[in-house]
C-alpha cells in the first residue's frame, strides 16, 4: 500500500511537468495581407497553447477550426461588425504547431 501511495504521488506531481504550457496565448491576424499563419505558429506556438485567430471572414471560420483547434476543449467564436464588415475572432487550445493533414474524397 506504501508503494501505491508513493507511485500516485510522484505521478501527480511529475504530470506538471510534462504538460504542454497553457499559460501562453499565440494571436494570429488573419486579416493582415501577406501575412504566413503557418510559419508564426509553427515558430512561436506549442501544442495546447490558447491562440486566436483575429479578423477571420465567415467562410474560413470551419476551415481554421478543423485545421488548427482540439476538439475536446471549447472553441469561441466571436462576431465583430465593426468598420462596416463582418469579421469572426476564433479563439481555442491550439492542436499542434502544424495543420491537420487534409484527405478529400472527390467521388
């Protein structure tokens, strides 16, 4: 029972240290022209960091998500229509550092 205890222990303790650092948000401006997404997550986010993509249009918001956020943690999406446009901010737990690869069926 001593070494169950003692196993338990030093496995709750040594987790931290293994875990990815969510204390870190990654913004991305999707509305910036010319700008490389790819690049700025693959050289300044971790896997499991919170990041935002600012400035998305409507029609790019599935595409980030499937691409980009774990689906086992909350996903937000926030509406901005200021500046006469509309414009969606998505905000969730970054998957990896690089995008999910894609399989398409054109059957």
């Amino acid at each position: 029972m001593k070494h169950l205890t003692t196993l338990l222990l030093t496995l709750l303790v040594s987790g931290g240290l293994w875990a990815s650092p969510m204390d870190t948000i990654c913004r991305v401006d999707a509305g910036e022209s010319g700008y490389d997404a790819d690049e700025f997550i693959l050289e300044n986010c971790e896997r499991n960091n919170i990041i935002q993509f600012l400035d998305l249009d409507t029609n790019s918001v599935p595409w980030v998500v499937s691409e980009w956020c774990r689906y086992d943690r909350n996903v937000t999406e926030t509406l901005d229509t200021s500046y006469n446009k509309v414009r969606v901010h998505v905000t969730c737990v970054l998957y990896d550092n690089k995008r999910r690869n894609e399989v398409i069926n054109y059957g």
